[in-house]
C-alpha cells in the first residue's frame, strides 16, 4: 500500500492542536496561571498565535507559540542555509517554561517544518532541560524519556541528537552547556529510510512528550522548599539563559530575519534575570556542583 501524501495542512493542524493540548496540560498542572492569547499577522504573509502564562502558582513566566508563515524566503535565511532563490513557508510550535521554584528546571521544545516552493523540505527540532541546580535523578528521567521516543522510531537517533544537542546549546564564551542538553535535530529530509510522513511522525512523538515530561518535573519540584541564595542563584542561571537565546540560537536568528513578530520571538526571555560581575561559586556548594555538570558528554543513562 503507497504512503499517504502528507500535505502542509496536515502538519499545521497537528501543531495547533499541540499548543492547545500542551496549554491545557500546563494550566491543569499549575492550578493558578491561565495563559492568553495574542493572534498577529505577518506583513509579508501567515501569522500565528503567542500565548503567554504569567505570575501562575509554578510557572513564573511561560510561552507556548504556534506560527505558520510564508513569502519570499530572505536573503540572509537563503546564504545561511545555502539555499536557491524561492518561496518559502514555515510553521511550528516553540515553547520557553521559567518556573517559580529554582528547583525547578527551565524547559524548552521546538518542533518545526519548512518547506520551498522548488520542492526542498525539512523537519527540525528539539527538547533541552536548564535545570538551576541539577538534580541526578531528574536527568536520568529526562535523557531516558527522550530515549524512548527517539528508539521508537531509530535505534541511533537519541545518541546522535543526544550530541547534536550537546554541541548545540554551548554557550562558546562561557565555555559551559546551557543545561543537560536533551536532543537537538534539524534540516531532516528524504533519505533512504524516511520519508516525509515517518520524520513526521517522530516530530509528533517529540512534541507530544513535552507534556508528560514537563508535568512530571513540575509535580515533584515545585513543592520542595528553598531561599533567598537558591533564589539568587536562579538569577544568575537565568542571565545565561539570556546570553544564549540572543548570541547563538538559530530560532531566534530565523524569526528576527524573517521579519517575524519580536514579541513571540523573544518570548523565551525571563521575566527577571541577574548579571554579577565576575560571580564565582564557593567551592563544595550546590551552586558550584552544576556548574561541574554543564559540560558536553554526559551520559545520564
């Protein structure tokens, strides 16, 4: 039996009704913040819905966006992917979660699609935990969970986007990952193996493993106690945070040049961070413990 055609339309209705399903599985969990929404339109064409938590009983500030934009593809998106000169269309689901408790991690997913009007396209994406402290047995549950998906569809997918991940979210000028990586993916075409309707399908797994995850480290975090230092400290983590979304990330970088909506694109930022000149932990504390932890190559399993 021939594979069904996986058109456009299929794909933007699977990541509209992820961001619905994520929102309600975040608000459920957190039991105060409701998250609202803002609709925009692209000048140039397509357009998207940004929702956006703030001040909830577990998630300080969080962002669940859904976009599907389409034009002519920009000059600077054209030489940074070596691309020939046609129209492009793009949609996705991005989601940055900043937490009360510094003993709960932030989180962030990306799915995404983009395709050419010459017939060139791609699956990308990825999920990376930024824990403030981390906690042991918080990793080993996350690396594994991605595991699972990723074997359910290739045995050799998690070590290699476990990697991609690795070398993805480093923070070059501290010389420091941004967290414990996760899994990182991008431009996944056609190959001997896949086709566009199986690298969907593994996009779909990813997507739909966000909540499970997250919900799970919400529930076991947000109840522990912590103070001022912890809370100081989660600051700090957070100026980082910063640093990488603004230097290094491709999203980012994509949206800006794509003439996309700033607001939706810099939802990822905190609502408070801090920058202390030259802060060095004490030797022996917890802060400095993770410090020892982000670094590449960590094997969690």
């Amino acid at each position: 039996m021939s594979e069904v055609p996986l058109s456009k339309e299929e794909i933007v209705s699977f990541f509209e009704e992820l961001q619905n399903n994520i929102c309600k599985s975040l608000e459920t969990t957190d039991q105060l913040g409701v998250f609202e929404e803002d609709a925009w339109q692209r000048t140039e064409g397509g357009g998207g819905k940004t929702r956006i938590l703030q001040n909830g009983n577990i998630i300080e500030k969080g962002g669940v966006a859904f976009s599907a934009v389409f034009g002519e593809t920009p000059e600077k998106v054209l030489s940074s992917f070596e691309l020939d000169k046609s129209d492009f269309f793009a949609t996705g689901v991005s989601i940055v979660i900043h937490p009360q408790n510094p003993l709960v991690p932030i989180i962030h997913m990306n799915v995404r699609y983009f395709e050419m009007s010459n017939g060139t396209w791609w699956f990308g994406g990825g999920i990376d935990l930024t824990p403030h402290y981390v906690n042991a047995e918080d990793a080993i549950f996350f690396h594994k969970s991605l595991k699972t998906v990723c074997d359910q569809h290739d045995p050799h997918y998690y070590s290699s986007f476990k990697k991609w991940a690795d070398d993805y979210f480093f923070i070059n000028h501290r010389n420091e990952t941004r967290g414990i990586g996760g899994i990182f993916f991008d431009r996944l075409g056609p190959d001997t193996t896949n086709s566009k309707r199986t690298r969907f399908e593994f996009v779909k797994a990813v997507g739909s493993s966000f909540a499970p995850i997250y919900v799970h480290l919400m529930q076991k975090n947000s109840v522990l106690p912590f103070n001022e230092q912890e809370k100081e400290w989660q600051l700090v983590r957070r100026s980082r945070y910063v640093e990488y979304n603004l230097v290094y990330d491709r999203g980012t970088k994509f949206g800006l040049d794509t003439n996309g909506r700033t607001e939706s694109i810099l939802m990822s930022m905190p609502p408070f961070a801090q920058w202390k000149y030259n802060f060095q932990p004490e030797e022996g504390s917890k802060e400095k413990e993770t410090l020892n932890y982000l670094k590449k190559g960590i094997d969690w399993l």
